[in-house]
C-alpha cells in the first residue's frame, strides 16, 4: 500500500506532531520503505484466525471498590511546565 | 578490595560475615563510575545522582542492601525519570513503581543513577538517547545493544552490581548478548508494569540484567508476583527461583528452530552456539530439530502492533502535566501540543508514532493493525505446538555481535531487523532468557537464548545455569 506525503502530513495531524518539510520528506520515504516491508504480511493466510490482542487468558479484572488515598493535588503539579493556583495552565481554548 | 567486581550473591555472604556494608558496596560503585562512566556512559546525570544521599538497604534483608541500577524508563520517587527524552526532561515520580518498592522490600539499595536507553525504549543500540550513546565495554567503537544498554553496558563493566532493563521486542536479551551478560525478559505479567512508563502495554516486561545466572534468580525472586495496580500482572505463586538452579540439563527436551539460524546469522555466531548447544547435549539434555514457520513475519508484526500501541501510550505527552512545555505565548493550545512534541521527541520517536498512527487510522487498521494481530495468534500457535512436546527452544540471541556506533543509525529498517531473534517471545508472551556463550575473534560477546512455556522461569534457571556451571564466559571481564 502506498504512502505519500500527504498521508503523512495528516497523519502526523492526527498525531500533534510538526513535521518540517524536510522531516516530511524523509519520513515519507522511510515510511513508506518500513510499509513495503510489512507488506509481506498480506501474503499469509488469516482467514478464520482471531486476533490476539492480550496475550493472556485474563479479561474483565475487576476488585472491590475500597477507596485509598490519592495523590495530593500539589504533588500531581509539581511536575507541571506551566501551572496557576491548583490548576494546570494551557493556552486560551476558547475566545 | 574492589567490591564493583562482585556478584550479588557473593556480597551476601561477604555482609553477612560483617567484612563489609551496603555503604562500601555504594562507595566502591561511585569509584568504579568516576574512573569508567566517562568513556562507557552507562549511566544518564552522572554528577547529580553520585551527590545523592544514598539511603541504603538493611544488612538483614533478603537483598542485604545490594545496590541495583535502574532504567531511565522505570518511576523512582525523586529521582528523575525521563525515558532518555527532551520531552521528559526535569520529571521526578511522585511515586515509585512497584518493581522499585518490591526491591526496597527485599532490602536492595536504588543505585540512584539512572541507565541509558533508547529514546522511551525505542531502538536497538541506546544511540536514539537524548544524552547521546553508551559504549560497549567490549570495543568502545561498537553499541551495547539497546534498549538497555546503559543497564547492560554498566554491568558488563563492574559500573553495576545488577539492573533492571525492559523488554518489548528484545531489550534486555539483545543488550545482555552484546555485552557478555545475563538478561531475562519474564513471561507477560509475572512482573508488575505499574510505574514503568508505557511503549507497547501488550508486549513490556522489567527483567534482570545481571553478572550471572543466580542474580538474575535471586533478583526475580524480589520483584516478580501479582500487584493490584497491575491488572495485567497474574496472580501465580512466584517460587523461589534459587531453587530451580540445580535442577541439571539432564533429560531436558530442547527444541532447535532451523528458521533461526538461516540467512542472517553471522557464521561465527552460528558455530559458537551451536557449540553451545553440543555443550548442552554433553550436559545430558536431549535436542530436536523444530519448526517456527511463522517467524518470519514477527518484525513486521512487531512493527505495527508496537508502534500503534506506542502512539496511543506517547499521546499524553503534550506539554500539559510534566517535562518539556514549547512555550509560545501566541500559540493556540493545539499549536502548543504540536510544537512541544516537535521539539520534544526525537527522530525514531516520531517515527514510530506515525507509523503507529496511521495503523490505526481509519481505512488502514483493518489491513495493518487487524491483520498483525491474526498473525500474531499464529506466531504464539507455532510455540504452543512446540512446547507440547518439548521444554524450550534455543537459538541465538542476535544474528549478529554488537555493530558499529553510527553503522544502522541511518537506516531504521536495518535496525528493526536486528531484533529477528528476540521480537517473537514478546508477540507470544513467553519468558526468555540471554546467557553468554562464546566471543568472536575480534573479542566480541555471543549470546545464546533459551525460551520457555509462560511462567515457567524455572526451566530457563535450570538449563542456563547447568550450562553456566560447565562454562567460564560469565567470568570473562572487558579491559577497560
């Protein structure tokens, strides 16, 4: 399957990531030689195969709901880039 | 004496007869790390962590204070934790992941220096490090494998007594084989993931790297078992695994895959284990020949199933919660997000993440992310067929010896197919352990690996130690 660079510039949209046009470029290249690698992959037999998403018999994990202590605000914002009072600061979302 | 040079287990014996403390075990390491680190660059933030208050282990404890280094990418309460990336720059854990509170339980001291490794794990030689590459010990031209490498590198040069690494497609097996060490990566879920920060959730495991095979017993014995925080962790007895070590390779039933030492496999490689494993033969243990058909497709379905699991868990770094924020004060919030992750991450990181992205988008994950599952089930249905009539499988651990710093780095596809020998016991979820068995003329390590049923370590102690016992290459020391 063929990938171009406006595939990858949506793709990288999708991703949040700014790709230079030069990165563009070059990614699109490498890109597209990794797809034509796993290309091979259209070449086995899959009918009536399940997927293995967890590779592990366990599903549905469930425990009692006993509340516990959490983590104080001003730990969790202690990391925080940008922070106002006992909130995260991000640019304005809305006008 | 140098206590850098020891293995945990004869620390032990030397604490318990009063001749030393964890304190001159930590003592002897800084040492080793002041002379040696500056070539080797295992470690990430040398001079902050050797100022460090070291807040050591009890004498009496399981571990007696033994000190062990831990991944760039593995939580440690108030030490940074930054997955070698720009984009998590300055972040110290508001708490400390499971493995981490397991080991101070044990008793062990965390070494508070932090191991090189590819950007958030993702690579095969720690050159796509925002701290720049680690050296081999063996040949400082050549990488110490990757992802973890640092975790490698500095046990392989006295620079650790033991470490923990992680392993998603081969990143503590593939770096123990390049530096002459013993790395295991543990069946998927005897190990709690909780505080390792995340690259591909259905495939990471933490597992051991260390100087020989009873440490790497002695370490799983403390950080294995089922933790609540972890609802892929299984609740399964952990045994003690010290005690699988004298079980013998006698009447062992190992399987020898053809499809694993077919083109690729560097001759030297290839006649150095499969003297390894006439060695294991003379041991008594009994070998066939054995087919993984679908082995063949395990890169490209590694590649499509970590990287779209690696573009979801990558999401949530966006400049919001912690590390690197590009501050603009005129940009709009999704410009911010954008920029940050531009100049945060780095060029395999992005990479992934766009592969990963576009597996999953609309109109391409049923022919990518779909099609690598199914074939996923196939890769783990070969090695259920085999286990039912034999005990493991052995192969080489890299088809090669450790490369050139610089020689894959300009073509990722290259590097992703160094990873041919390790990627599918992640897909299948087995353990797997790397053990080494021989040099190359030029002095390089070989690894050999053994792969089992899940939980069922034991037997990998068992025949790695059998086979360790009839051998010296544990012994072998790099000239720094």
């Amino acid at each position: 399957m063929a990938i171009n660079e406006d595939t990858v510039k949506y793709v990288a949209h999708l991703a949040r990531i700014d790709l230079s046009p030069k990165e563009l470029e070059k990614l699109s290249h490498e890109l597209k030689e990794i797809l034509e690698f796993i290309d091979r992959l259209t070449k086995v037999d899959i009918k009536d195969i399940a997927p293995t998403s967890h590779i592990l018999p366990v599903n549905n994990v469930l425990r009692e709901d006993n509340p516990a202590a959490s983590l104080p605000s001003d730990r969790a914002l202690d990391n925080a880039p940008k922070r106002q009072g006992s909130f995260f600061a991000v640019p304005k979302v809305i006008e | 004496m140098d206590l850098s040079k020891l293995t945990a287990h004869e620390l032990t014996v030397k604490i318990d007869k009063g001749e030393i403390t964890p304190a001159d075990i930590v003592q002897s390491l800084k040492e080793r790390i002041k002379g040696a680190d500056a070539k080797n660059k295992a470690y990430v933030r040398i001079p902050d962590a050797l100022e460090a208050q070291v807040e050591t282990g009890k004498a009496d404890s399981a571990l007696r204070g033994v000190p062990v280094s831990i991944k760039d990418n593995i939580c440690t309460k108030g030490y940074n934790t930054e997955c070698c990336s720009k984009i998590l720059c300055g972040f110290k854990p508001p708490y400390d992941a499971t493995v981490i509170r397991k080991l101070k339980e044990a008793g062990a001291t965390i070494f508070p220096a932090k191991t090189n490794m590819d950007e958030f794990a993702f690579g095969s030689s720690t050159e796509n490090s925002c701290y720049g590459p680690t050296r081999n010990p063996w040949d400082p031209d050549t990488v110490p494998g990757g992802s973890s490498g640092g975790s490698a590198s500095a046990v392989a040069s006295d620079e650790a007594i033991m470490a923990l690494g992680s392993d998603t497609g081969g990143s503590i097996r593939q770096p123990a084989s390049f530096c002459g060490v013993v790395g295991l990566k543990p069946t998927y879920g005897r190990v709690s993931r909780y505080g390792l920060i995340a690259f591909a959730s259905s495939l990471d495991q933490i597992g051991p790297l260390t100087k020989d095979v009873r440490d790497s017993a002695i370490l799983m014995n403390a950080i294995s078992g089922h933790d609540p925080l972890d609802s892929t962790s299984v609740d399964i007895a952990v045994p003690d695994y010290t005690r699988a070590l004298e079980g013998g390779a006698k009447g062992v039933k190992i399987g020898i895959p053809g499809e694993y030492f077919a083109q690729g496999l560097d001759k030297e490689v290839k006649a150095i284990v499969e003297e390894a494993i006439n060695k294991l033969r003379q041991l008594g243990a009994e070998d066939a020949q054995v087919s993984l058909p679908n082995s063949q497709y395990a890169i490209p379905v590694y590649y499509i199933v970590a990287t779209a699991e690696a573009s979801s868990n990558l999401a949530r770094f966006d400049g919001v919660q912690y590390g690197f924020r590009k501050a603009d004060p005129k940009a709009a919030l999704i410009d911010m997000y954008k920029g940050t992750r531009r100049e945060g991450f780095g060029d395999e990181a992005k990479r992934r993440i766009i592969l990963g992205t576009f597996a999953l988008s609309h109109g391409y994950y049923d022919a990518y992310y779909l099609r690598a599952l199914k074939v996923r089930t196939l890769i783990k249905n070969d090695f259920d067929r085999v286990f039912s009539e034999f005990d493991c499988v052995v192969t080489p651990t890299s088809p090669t010896v450790a490369f050139k710093i610089g020689e894959k780095a300009a073509d990722p596809l290259a590097m992703y197919l160094s990873d041919i020998c390790t990627i599918s016991a992640n897909l299948a979820g087995i353990p797997a352990i790397s053990i080494p068995c021989g040099f190359t003329r030029k002095g390089l390590p070989v690894g050999l690996q053994i792969l089992a049923k899940p939980f069922n370590e034991e037997l990998l102690f068992r025949l790695a130690y059998a086979y360790e016992q009839g051998t010296d290459w544990h012994k072998m020391k790099p000239k720094l």
